[in-house]
C-alpha cells in the first residue's frame, strides 16, 4: 500500500480538493482507495457529503483506542463509491495533540492504525490539517510520499521553500525516505502571473514538480460543495481531466515496475532489432554510440529508441500514443501549425507514431498535439519553459 499524505502548511492552497478528487480518480482506475480525513475541520469528509451528527467513531477514535483494545479502521470507514472508502474526522480530533502531550510514540499512532488494513488497500491519501502539528506529524510518520498542492499565485513560493525544509528535516531526523512532489494547483492560465509562478517554480524545483498541474475550475468548487467528486459531478469538466492526469502520474510515480512493463514485454525483441536500426542510423551522424545509450541497461535502451534520434535523412520523431486518434508536431521550424506534419502509425507496432523531418542545424523547439491538445514529448528529457507557464521539447540538430 503506497500512503501519501497531501501536506502544505499553507491554508487554502486545495490539499482535501486534491486529496478527495485523487482518491476517487485513483478509485477508477481501479486502484482500492482509502482516504484518511486527519483534518479537525472535517473537510474531506463534509466535501464527501458524510455529516458530522452521523458519525459515531472517527479517526480520532482510532488514534486514541488503547493498545490493549484497539479499533480497528475498517469500524471507522464509509464506503463512498466502488474502490473508495473515507475515515472521517470530527471537531473531537483537535484534542488529540494536547490529550498525547509528552506521550512517548504519540506520532505513530496512525501508521500503527494502517498496519492492519495495508493489504487491503492500494492507495492511502491523507487530508493534513493547515499546520505542523501532531496530525501533520503522524500522516507524514506514516507515509513514503508526499504532495504539496501550491497555489500559483504570489508568496507561495517562499511558503514551499519551508515546507520542503520541514520534509527534509523529517528525514533526516527520522530516517526516512520519502517520495516528495509538487502539484501547481489553482493555475489560471490568463493571468501573467499565474504563468509566470509555473515557469518559475518548474526551473527551480525540475524534478520534483509534477508533470500534471490543476487548474482554476468553478466545477471543483461546486462539486465539493454538492460533496461530490467531480468525477460523479461533471466528468466533462478540466477538473476531472487534471485530475485523471495527476492518477495516472500518481500511478507511474509509485508504481514504476507495473507502469512500464505491459507495453513493451511482448515485443521486446522485434523492438531490439528497431533499436540496433535506429542507433546505426544515428551513429552515422554523430559519428559514434552515445555513451548514455553504451552504459545504459536493456530494457533502459528499448525505451531510448522513442524521443528523437538525428539519421542521415532528418531527424525521427518516434513516440508511443497508445489512445491517440491523431498525432501531429509543432515547431519553430513549421511555424508552430501542426497540420502539414502529421505522424503516421508505425504498421504492427500498436500506439507508435513516427515522423521523418528533414531539421536545418541549430537548435529547435517542439511540442506534439495529440487529439489536439498541446503537450511536451514525453520521450525527451530535454525541455524548456515556454511563455505559457508549459514545457517546449528541444532537439539540437549537429
Ligand atoms: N483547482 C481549483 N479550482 C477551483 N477552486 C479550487 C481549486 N482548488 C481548490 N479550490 C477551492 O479553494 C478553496 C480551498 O480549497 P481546499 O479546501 O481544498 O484547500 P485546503 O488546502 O484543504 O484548505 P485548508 O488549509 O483550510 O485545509 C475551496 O473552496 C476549494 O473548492
Ligand atoms: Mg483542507
């Protein structure tokens, strides 16, 4: 079971937003969902439609049960659709912190409480109070990740720069190796500044950012307040598409052996022989093996043949779209009008899309339009901020 608590000192930046919609997006992708509401405020259970008068044990019951007699999650929790089930929390739950006072192992009663239910779930997300307590203190005990929602807008960035310090002091302090990443969340896209605060914080925090940001949606807002997901609100909006985004991302960031697999095991020879083509093709440019690719494992080198690889005619776009109806490039060199450079599908190769470009030398900005939406190449790890607050591909032509 993977637990991930959704943290930020910082009030109002969307942690239960983020911790409800997650949830039940990973719920339908079939991922067995329990979301723990550690909040005293009881947001994500009220933003679920669960009403305090009808909660007869909480969290906080869990947390405080004696060890001689202890109560068991599964007594707590209500199931909110299929593969989705919330601890509640009530008012009762800001006791917790004074009643334990000095109370030796007082930080670990939650992840003692998740021992008993870890085979039952795959995903644990946590709701965290706005603040660096003992609640925040026992969901982090108790997680191996963490996402910090960050509102792009002004002063919150210098209020992220302190919650990593605190999850870097956790650590170190307790040992413990934690997945940390943030999620922009409240962009809107219109305004200069909520681009300019995306652009920022990908140059400064690269690898920790989530690829998937949220953006301002209206349909989030009434959703929580008819305590819904906006999954079961509007599954036509943009929030339920970032959403189904960030599970996805999710999904890849903690389940990395499950998420690669599946696509390339079955013609994992026929893709060597694609491979050993490509990089011949290559070498007779650049005149020898990149040594990234001569160091770099089998199945590592399966996967280096998608991206661009420059050949003597042009350079390949080669990229796997499994769902894609369409996939068409956008550059400076076409004047940024995908629709004299559509990719074709690779015949037997199901989802691969490539494309033949004959690049002038020099270094050249792109994006894929898939379906018609604009994206960076998820194959390329050379990227660079555009405008936009979004991230442009970069290929350099020798
Ligand atoms: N992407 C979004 N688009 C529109 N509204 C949003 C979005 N994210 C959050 N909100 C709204 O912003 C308000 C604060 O969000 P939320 O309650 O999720 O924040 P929080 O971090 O949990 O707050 P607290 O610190 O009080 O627990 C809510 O009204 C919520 O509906
Ligand atoms: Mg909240």
């Amino acid at each position: 079971m993977n637990i991930i608590s959704i943290a930020n000192q910082k009030g109002g930046c969307g942690k239960t937003t983020v911790a409800i919609n997650l949830s039940s997006c990973l719920a339908l992708k079939n991922k067995r969902t329990l979301l723990i509401d550690m909040d005293p405020q009881g947001h994500s259970s009220l933003g679920l439609a669960v009403p305090e008068e009808q909660i007869e044990m909480s969290i906080y019951d869990v947390l405080c049960a004696r060890e001689d007699k202890p109560l068991t999650l599964d007594k707590i929790t209500w199931q909110i659709s299929k593969n989705f089930d919330l601890a509640p929390s009530t008012v009762e739950l800001a006791g917790f912190e004074q009643q334990f006072a000095g109370v030796p192992g007082r930080e670990l009663k939650l992840s003692q409480a998740l021992q008993a239910v870890k085979d039952k779930y795959d995903y644990c997300i946590i709701d965290c109070p706005p603040s660096v307590g003992l609640l925040t203190f026992n969901a982090l005990r108790a997680s191996n990740g963490v996402i910090i929602p960050v509102e792009t807008g002004y002063f919150s960035l210098h209020g992220l720069e302190k919650q990593l310090e605190t999850l870097e002091l956790l650590e170190q302090q307790c040992d413990q190796k934690l997945i940390i990443k943030i999620l922009p969340n409240l962009y809107d896209v219109r305004t200069r500044l909520g681009r300019e605060m995306l652009a920022e914080m990908r140059k400064r925090y690269s690898d920790r950012m989530f690829k998937t940001h949220v953006n301002f949606n209206i349909k989030l807002k009434e959703s929580a307040s008819l305590g819904q997901a906006i999954n079961e609100y509007d599954s036509s909006s943009v929030g339920f598409k970032d959403f189904s985004h960030l599970a996805d991302e999710v999904i890849v960031i903690f389940e990395p052996s499950i998420s690669k697999t599946p696509d390339l095991s079955a013609e994992i020879d026929e893709l060597a022989e694609r491979a050993a083509k490509l990089l011949e093709e290559s070498t007779k440019v650049l005149g020898s093996e990149p040594e990234s690719y001569k160091q770099a494992p089998a199945e590592k080198k399966l996967e280096m043949i998608y991206g661009v690889t420059q050949t003597p005619e042009g350079v390949k776009f080669l990229a796997k779209f499994p769902e894609a109806k369409s996939v068409a490039i956008a550059g400076d060199f076409n004047n940024w009008s995908p629709a004299e450079t559509l990719l074709k599908r690779v015949e037997g190769f199901d989802g691969d899309w490539e494309l033949l470009l004959p690049l002038e030398k020099g270094r050249h900005q792109y994006r894929y339009v898939v379906d018609g939406v604009w994206q960076h190449d998820p194959y390329n790890n050379y990227v660079e901020s555009n405008p936009f607050g979004e991230l442009n591909s970069v290929v350099e032509v020798e």
